[in-house]
C-alpha cells in the first residue's frame, strides 16, 4: 500500500500548482527584481503579474450558480474607488483597461467614485442597472457593501474585488480577493525599519484611512515584527494620514513640534511619505535625519530613495488587470477559483533603487 504524501507536501503541490498557473496569465514582464519592462496604456512599467499563493476553499460557477457566459461581449464592469491622482490608482485602473482591450473585452463600463463610498455604491447598482454580468471592484471601504452584495447575488454577478477586501462571504456575497498580504508588507517595512535604526529608537506611524482592512493589516504585521525582533523599537506616536500626500505633510509637522526627537517614520503608503518628505524639508531637517519608509512602489517615491529622503519602500502591486480577466474566465470555463489570491510585490532599498526608477509606476 502507497502512503499518501505528508500534509506540507500537499500543501507544496498545491501551492505551486497555483503558482504555475496564475504565472501564465503573465507574459507582459521579464520577473519581479527588475530590468526592463512592457509599457502599460499609461506608459508607465508593467511589471509580472503573478501570485506567490493562493488560498482558501475553491469556488466554481457550478457552486457560485448562474449560467457562463461570454466574457468578451458581456457588459463587465469596473469600480475604482478613488481619485486617480494617486498613481496607485493610475496604475491600477490603467492595468484593469489595458487588459480588457488586449483580451478582447469590448463593453467594459468604468467609473470613478472619487473618494466617495456613497458614489462608489451608486456606481455599481448602476452598473448592475446597465446589465453587467461581472463586476471588478477595487473597494474605498470594507464594509457597507450589503446593498450591492445582495443586488448582485440576485443576479448571479461574480465579483472580483482587488487591493482591498469587501467584508462578506466568499462565493457567495463576492468570488474572489485579488491583492497583496498586508500583513506581511507590515512585517516587511519592520525588517527595514529594524535595519534603518539598528534596532533601536522612536518610530511614528502615518496610519492609513479608517474602515479597510489594509490600514489594519498593514499596522498589525508592522507591530508584530518589531515586538518579535525589535524590542529596542518603541511606536511613540499613531495618527490617520488617510492615505493622502497634504494629510501626510499635516500629520508630520504636528509630530515634530510635538516629538522633536523621532528618529523614524513608517508611512502605510507612499503619498503619506512624501508629505512627510516635505514637511521634514520645512522643518529644517536634512536628508536621512529621520528614516522613512513606506508602502506602495511609486516611482516618487522610489526617486525618493535615491535622492535619501526615504530609506527604503515595500511595492504594493496594483497591476491587476491580467488575474482579475484570468481569474473571471477560468470561473466561468468551470474552474475552481480559491478565496483570495495573492499578488507578489517587490521591494527598493538604496541598494535597487536608482536601477528600478523605470519599473515603478
């Protein structure tokens, strides 16, 4: 009698069998660390698409219910949460378009909630309204999203949310989440926190907007690596930045009125950053005083490494175009697609940075 393999050796397999295939649904990119790079509709670097995991019970269409349809003459629908000014959201909703135009999707609807969750909900009962068969939604909040859940459930509507989680069921109120391990990117700026300062010292936290699980994820695998492997590092001060660059600038010149000593900064996204960058300069300070180092990939915050205002940056990938579409029509060849998908994200030091500045976004 063949013994069945151990459960870390399934697990392995399945792993990468995942891997494998949602690598495939990549061929705009040469790898993650770097070198040249397809170019995106905005003409920014698309760098490889691919997941590291995925994870959690499978969903197919026969499970979810509804029937198959054609993805490339249905009505498909995309949601974007905030104001592109933000180049996370550039990216994000140039890879979403560029995509949907390469496979052939000829009635993708876009809108644009501009910061705003009461229009973001509108937004998509009115592309539920427009008949969309699949809905791609990149989340302002979490929570508050039962109007919509139930509108789609009724019909059958897959949705594929990406970069942040709508809390509900999976395959049930949602197929699928498609984004980063935020926990894991807090862990990761910790590491480089914990190198910055040698271990030791006062570090501020920019937090992220209140009401999504990246603020809170991010903000716990921060705090949880620099308890494990840093004791010497003490969190003196919290504040919300909301994620936006003048927030940033705001928060930063109260903390050095306020905590004239600080000797580090973790920002929960780059716009935050690099409102703190500019507070830091009116302030008086020099170049690397106070360590910086935050979350995103932007290129300017990248710049920033370079020039040594920020020690080092944590990419969140927002290229999620190619596994949204593959993800969508692998559920609907009958497929099982898992609960949440993870998409790998790279990381600049001053050691990549100057040589990275074209693949950032």
């Amino acid at each position: 009698m063949v013994k069945p393999p151990r459960r870390g050796a399934r697990l392995r397999a399945v792993l990468a069998a995942s891997s494998v295939a949602l690598l495939a649904v990549s061929g705009c990119a040469k790898s993650e660390d770097g070198g040249d790079a397809g170019k995106d509709q905005g003409g920014q670097g698309q760098q490889a698409v691919q997941s590291t995991a995925a994870a959690g019970p499978t969903c197919s269409l026969d499970k979810f219910g509804g029937e198959k349809f054609d993805l490339k003459s249905a009505v498909v629908g995309f949601s974007q949460s905030e104001k592109e000014a933000n180049p996370f959201r550039i990216a994000e909703t140039g890879s979403i378009k560029a995509e949907a135009g390469k496979i052939g999707i000829s009635k993708l609807r876009a809108t644009n909630a501009q910061s705003q969750f009461s229009k973001q909900i509108s937004d998509v009962q009115q592309l539920i309204a427009q008949g969309a068969k699949a809905l791609v939604i990149a989340p302002l909040n979490s929570d508050g999203w039962e109007p919509v859940l139930r509108q789609a459930a009724a019909k059958k509507i897959p949705i594929v949310t990406v970069d942040r989680k709508i809390n509900g069921t999976p395959c049930q109120d949602y197929l699928t989440f498609i984004g980063s391990d935020f926990v894991e990117q807090g862990k990761r700026a910790a590491d480089q926190m914990i190198k910055a300062l040698d271990g030791k010292g006062k570090v501020a936290i920019l937090l992220g907007a209140a009401g999504n699980n990246v603020t809170t994820e991010r903000t716990q695998g921060f705090k949880q690596q620099i308890q494990a492997k840093a004791p010497g590092i003490q969190v003196t001060f919290e504040q919300t930045g909301e994620f936006a660059r003048e927030k940033g600038q705001q928060v930063t010149e109260q903390l050095v009125q306020s905590h004239p000593d600080i000797d580090a900064i973790y920002a929960e996204n780059d716009e935050m950053a690099l409102g703190a960058v500019t507070a830091l300069k009116g302030a008086g300070k020099k170049a690397g005083d106070v360590k910086i180092v935050s979350v995103d990939g932007t290129r300017a915050a990248v710049q920033g490494i370079v020039d040594g205002w920020i020690h080092a940056v944590i990419e969140s990938n927002p290229r999620f175009g190619p596994l949204a579409f593959q993800t969508l029509q692998k559920f609907l060849d009958g497929e099982g697609i898992p609960e949440k998908v993870i998409i790998s994200d790279r990381e600049y030091d001053s050691a990549n940075a100057k040589e990275s500045l074209a693949g950032a976004y």
